[in-house]
C-alpha cells in the first residue's frame, strides 16, 4: 500500500517537490524552506492531531455499509477522471484517438452507470440491502442531471459547466455535433504562419512570425502561454474569449500568438537547431515553444527598459 500510495501521489508531489528542490539548487534562499515546510506539515497534520488527542479516534464513524457506498463513488469518478487524462496524451500528442465525441459517451456511460447504482438499480458484492436515503437520492438525482446535461454534448453543445475538461469542439469527428450537416466555409485569407484558432480568432503559434506580422499591421501582441491540456487555459477561451466585446478586440485589434508548452510533436528534422540558451538540439514543438517564450520574454524586457 505505501509502493500504491507513492506512485499514485507523484504526479500531485513531483511538481511541487521538484521545483522546490531545483530553486534550493540553483538559488537558494528562504523560500525553498518555507515551501518545504509547508507540504510536510500538510502531510503530518492529522496524524500529529490524532497521536495528540487519541481519543478523537473514538468519533470517527464506523466501517459499515456506507464505506463500500463511499468506495464505489470513489471508483466512479477515479473512472472518469483516468479518462480525462487518458484524454490529455491524446491531445499534447495530437493523436486524434480519443475525440470529443469518444470522451462524452464515456462520460455519459460512466456517469449513467454510476447514477443506476446509487439508485440500486445495480448492485455490487457486499452491498448493503436497504431502502434509498435522503442523501442517496439526493445524490442520486444530481449524478442523472448531469449525465442528462452531457448528452446534448454530442450534438455540439458547448457545455460551459465542464469547459476544459472534454476536448474542445473541434478536436472532434464532427466539429458540429454527431449528424450535423457541415458549415458551409468560408475562405478565409491567413497571413503566413497563421490559423483560425478557437471561436475564429486568427492565432499565430510561432512567435517570430506572430511578431512580424504584428510589425507589418502596427497593432499590439497578446501573448497567450497555453497548453492543449490546461483545464484554465480552455475556461477563460470558452467563457471570457466569447463575450462579445473581448471576442471584438481579439479579432480586430491584437494579434494573437498562443504558445503551447505541452505539445510533444516532433518538429521536421529541416526545423531542428540546437539552441544557444540550452546548448541542446530542439526537436519536439514543446521545446521549440519554450525558446520561443524565452525570446517573448526578453523581448518584453528590453521594451520595458526603453520605458
């Protein structure tokens, strides 16, 4: 259980240990303590709380019933969860396996599923055998509203509640929904090195050409580091791109360069170098992003000296 444990707990400890250790390495300091200090005593805390007053063992509930109720939840949703990162390698290497509409009949499965079970209409060994609760109904109830809520999903609604989680609308078989007949297109003229990113914006993805262009027009750059598997980075274009009056100005007046730092793809061996900042040869989009970023970076730097 401890070998589970440690595998398990990794993905949530290696980034923040590990970059707490990589500043104690290279800087030093106070921070790298305090940081440090602040993980540990999270970890220790209901253990030295117990070890202290050992009579709040006595209140804890009692193994029973509803434990194996509390532990089939938990797979449920341990279940959907596996898929939406299933889901992430799918899209940092764009493979294009596990679309938008493979991942919301999962969802829609697993969540039906998961509801039949709370209103026992599936029953599993060491079930309990009783009538339904308040609380399990109640539960019950909100499990079936939001499978119901998926459904329309297929069909190309954008389901806002979920926004990050499913595949964006056009990672998908049918950008328009399962059956929808395709939008008739409009030829749109790009400039070089761009493309139509979400809700039409024209995006650039290489920084030097987003700079370029944005030489040539004489309009202002909004740098957007992104990642095709950032949960935020997919609610703030789902909810705060597609106002009206922000939608207006990132279409008419900035030039937008998304930097995905996530994308694994491997860059044609033509656009191969190895950079002087690493002293390493780049070959994935993902590296070629960071030196990008880094070039971003100490472009707005030497701007803000002349300021």
């Amino acid at each position: 259980m401890a070998l589970a444990l440690a595998i398990v707990s990794f993905s949530c400890t290696g980034p923040i240990v590990g970059t707490l250790l990589v500043k104690t390495a290279s800087k030093g300091g106070f921070a790298p303590i305090v940081g440090m200090l602040g993980f540990s005593s999270a970890l220790a805390l209901p253990f030295m709380l117990f070890a202290l007053f050992p009579g709040w063992l006595n209140t804890l509930p009692k193994s029973g019933g509803w434990l194996q109720t509390v532990k089939v939840c938990l797979g449920f949703l341990e279940l959907a969860l596996a898929f939406k990162f299933l889901s992430n390698a799918d899209l940092v290497l764009q493979l294009h396996w596990f679309e938008r509409e493979l991942f919301l009949a999962i969802w829609i499965a697993i969540f039906g599923t998961f509801s039949l079970y709370l209103f026992r209409k599936i029953r599993l060994p060491y079930d309990t055998i009783g009538e339904i609760t308040v609380r399990r109904l109640s539960l019950g109830i909100l499990v079936l509203s939001f499978t119901i809520y998926l459904i329309p999903g297929l069909w190309g609604a954008p389901l806002k509640l979920i926004s990050g989680f499913p595949p964006l609308l056009s990672y998908a078989e049918s950008p328009r929904g399962v059956g929808g007949t395709p939008e008739a297109k409009t030829v749109v003229a790009l400039p070089l090195g761009a493309e139509l990113g979400q809700h039409g914006i024209t995006t650039f993805t290489d920084y030097d050409k987003g700079l370029a262009y944005a030489r040539s027009v004489n309009k202002p750059i909004l740098l957007d580091f992104t990642g095709y598997a950032c949960i935020n980075c997919r609610k703030i274009e789902d909810n705060v791109w597609s106002d009206p009056a922000i939608i207006s100005i990132l279409k008419n007046d900035i030039v937008l360069i998304s930097l995905h730092v996530d994308d694994k793809r491997t860059l044609p061996e033509s656009e191969q170098y190895e950079s002087e900042e690493t002293v390493k040869t780049l070959k994935q989009l993902e590296t070629n992003g960071a030196i990008s970023r880094l070039h971003a970076i100490k472009s707005m730097h030497n701007l803000s000296m002349l300021f």
